[in-house]
C-alpha cells in the first residue's frame, strides 16, 4: 500500500520518512478531510481576514495530489 504524507501550510511533514499508509487516492482524500477538520478546529477564533490555511496530501514521492484551502477576506 502506498503511504501519503499531510502537510500543513508549508510546515513540513512530521515523521517524513514514513507517512501514513493508505489503500489509494480516494482514502487519502477523505483522511485529508477528516484531518482538516480536527486541525482547523483548533484555530478556535484565531484565523483572521486575510489569512491563508492550507493541508497539503502528498503521494509517496512527494508529490502534492491535493490541496485543500481556506481564505478569508473582509468584504467590503
């Protein structure tokens, strides 16, 4: 099984030489999703206008498969 690494916002990826074991593309997109959601709960009201966050899934040669982004913006 190939294994996919979750980068956030440029910061490297922990445990580099290892990252998580999935089936496929499809698992590791859903594991993303589930990932983004426990992390950017922990921003608890810190995330401001004009701020970026981004989890970054990469394949087993480093290669970003997906992004998943969040940017805010005041309206004028």
């Amino acid at each position: 099984m190939p294994s996919y690494f979750f980068d956030v916002n440029g910061s490297g990826v922990p445990d580099s030489d290892e990252g998580q074991t999935l089936a496929n593309d499809a698992d590791a997109w859903h594991e993303a999703t589930l990932v983004a959601g426990e992390i950017f709960k922990s921003v608890d009201g810190k995330f401001k206008p004009g701020q970026e966050w981004k989890l970054e899934v990469q394949n087993d040669q480093r290669r970003a498969i997906f992004s998943i982004n969040i940017t805010s913006k005041k309206m004028k």
